[in-house]
C-alpha cells in the first residue's frame, strides 16, 4: 500500500466523509475503487458494495434511464 496525498477543497472532503460515515464506507476504498474504475476496462464490484449501493438508492428518489440517449431526451 502507498500513501499518497491529494489537495480536496473542505467541503467536498466534509461531505465525502459524512457521507461514508452515513453508509458505512471506508473513504480511502471508496477512492480507490474509483481510480480502479477509471483505468480498468470492465472493474470487478463485490457483492457488498452493490448491496450497499442499492440501500443508498432507495434513501433518495431516483429516476431510472435505461440509456444515456433516454437521459438526453428527459433533460432536454
């Protein structure tokens, strides 16, 4: 494991951090799962993190689009 820092403006990093706290997510996973994402051609998600996703998303009111053309189409 490496330790790096990175520069986060404070209140993106306040809410980051309640927002894990709130879903039980450990912050430096989260971001490294990200950057894990983002250079990875199709990333591995463990059955946790999905279970854990879908209870963040029945708290909020989400509307589901089956393509990226379907959003395009609502928002404009």
């Amino acid at each position: 494991m490496v330790l790096k820092t990175f520069n986060l403006d404070e209140e993106s990093y306040k809410q980051f951090s309640e927002f894990c706290k709130e879903n039980g997510f450990s912050m430096s996973k989260q971001i490294n799962f990200f950057i894990k994402t983002q250079i990875e051609e199709e990333p591995e998600v463990r059955e946790e993190y999905l279970k854990k996703l879908d209870r963040i998303r029945k708290k909020g009111k989400f509307i589901a689009y089956s393509s990226f053309e379907d959003f395009e189409k609502a928002v404009s």
